[in-house]
C-alpha cells in the first residue's frame, strides 16, 4: 500500500496543485473524487461510489487506483470489498482543489517552489548540481540486471526489426510476468503507469516504478516526448520506489539516460539509500517479449 505523505501543511500550494493536475479536465475523475470526499464519510466502498457516480464498478476501481497512486485517497477494505478513505489535507482543500483542476491558468497563479511568483514572474533558470559522490548510491542497471525477467538472459541475438507494440499491452505482459494480477489503466496526472514491489534485484525484493512509450511516440525517445510537459521522467522520480525503468519500444537517446542518472543520484543523495534506473530499448522489449511469449499474446516479433 501507498502511504501518504505525512506532513502536507508545510507543502501546501504543492499538494494542492499536484491534487488539481491528477483531476485534469476528466468528469469521470473528478466526480469519483467527489463522491468520495461528499459528507461525513471517512471510508466508502466501490460499490457506494458506484452508486453516487453512476460508472461502471471496473471504471470506479480504475479511477480509485489513480487517486491511490497518486497519494489523493488511501486504498482500503471495507465490508469485504475494496474502499477508499479520506485524506484529511485533501477534505480541507476540496473546494480549492476543485475550482483549479483542469485550469492551467489557475494553476500558475498558486505560488510553490516551482513557481515560486505565481503568474507574477516565471523564470527558467539552469543549474549545474553537484553531490559528493561518496553520498551518491544511484546504480545503472539493464533488463538482464533484473532477476525477474532472467529468462531474457537466454536470448542473445536481437531481432531484426523493431516490434510496435502498444505501451497498455507491453505493461499488461510485464505485469504478468511480474505476478501482479491488478487491471493498470492510463490516465493523465500519474506519476508512473505500474508500479510492483515484486521486481527483484541483487537478491531481493525491490520497489520498482515503470514509465511505458508506445508507437504513438515517433522517432528516437528524448525526454521532450515524455509527457505532455517533457516532465514524465521527473514525475516518475517523485514515486516512492527503488528501482526506476523507462520503456520504448524503439531507440532512446542518451539525453533520456542522462537525466535519469541525474534524478536518482539527487534521490540516493536527499533519501540517503540506493536507487536503481534504467531503460529497456526497443531490442531489449523485444528480448522480453521473446523469452515470456505467452505473456504477449497475439504479439509478432520478426
């Protein structure tokens, strides 16, 4: 289970607007996180938000799971189903949170660290941040470093075409392969598109958080093609995981590696612990799919 941050108050304007971009512009979002933050109730089930939004119970836990991974609710159960509680920062700053969601505008009138004048002044400032290295455990690793998908390691020559695989079924088969049987859906505002404690690497456990790139993406992936803003790799950063994986399904240029080593060497030096990163390539996907066939279904590799 995800926990939530604990100390919001001092990280106020942060939160609100972090809670206004996972809304977005999405009735159905919106209405779920309504529906659920509507009167006295600390706790409510899928089916009493199925009830008041009128959607689907598979939409209702698709849309619950968002706002879990996104700290916006805590995932609970209650009365034998899956339930959804309160976060007390976010009953205080509903309204707030709901007058600026899908309203960029309103948005960069909140002053925060990032935008520390509001609408006021916005400048774009570059910084050369430097760690001592001795602080710094941010290791490199590939796909044949991730003991979960070892069976990769046998296949030793790369296909010789790049497979266009859409980036929902790539995350269903590593899911998959991974053991996790939970339905992961996109939706904008998420800070990755699956996260597992069940990746292992060095022997143990780890928690891993994965952002996926389909052939809607063209060309070579540079870090301007992640996200609607550029910012998915940084996004992906602020999860609370271990291990950090970016997938494409063709090649990755260098300026990705790059800046995730400098994010996870900033998370090792301030979190104090090591960080893993890496990026599976469009041969690397292809290794995977070929070693865990049955995971992709109906996928051709030639």
């Amino acid at each position: 289970m995800t926990l939530p941050v604990a100390d919001r108050s001092s990280n106020k304007p942060e939160q609100i607007v972090h809670a206004a971009e996972v809304l977005g512009r999405s009735p159905q979002r919106i209405a779920v996180f309504t529906a659920i933050y509507r009167g006295g109730k600390q706790v409510k089930t899928v089916s009493e938000l199925v009830q008041a939004t009128k959607l689907t119970r598979q939409r209702v836990l698709d849309l619950g799971r968002g706002l879990a991974n996104n700290e916006l609710v805590v995932q609970t159960d209650k009365d034998g189903e899956t339930a959804y509680r309160k976060v007390l920062f976010f009953t205080q700053q509903r309204d707030k949170i709901l007058h600026v969601a899908g309203n960029k505008a309103a948005q960069d009138k909140i002053p925060t660290k990032r935008n520390p004048q509001g609408a006021a002044q916005k400048v774009t400032l570059k910084a050369d941040f430097r760690v001592p290295k001795k602080r710094v455990a941010a290791k490199h690793i590939t796909i044949d470093d991730i003991q979960s998908f070892s069976e990769v390691r046998r296949i030793t020559e790369y296909p010789d075409e790049y497979t266009k695989i859409y980036e929902t079924k790539f995350k269903n088969g590593v899911a998959a392969i991974l053991g996790e049987k939970d339905r992961f859906k996109d939706w904008g505002g998420e800070l990755n598109d699956l996260s597992s404690t069940k990746v292992k690497i060095a022997g143990k456990r780890q928690r891993a958080a994965f952002a996926f790139k389909g052939p809607g993406t063209k060309g070579k992936l540079t870090p301007g093609k992640m996200g609607k803003n550029g910012d998915q790799i940084q996004r992906l950063f602020r999860c609370p995981a271990d291990v950090f994986i970016v997938q494409y399904w063709r090649e990755v240029e260098d300026n990705v590696y790059e800046q995730m080593m400098q994010f996870a060497q900033l998370k090792s030096y301030f979190e104090n612990r090591t960080i893993w990163h890496g990026v599976i390539d469009g041969d690397d996907s292809n290794r995977l799919m070929l070693a865990y066939q049955s995971k992709f279904p109906g996928v051709v590799i030639k």
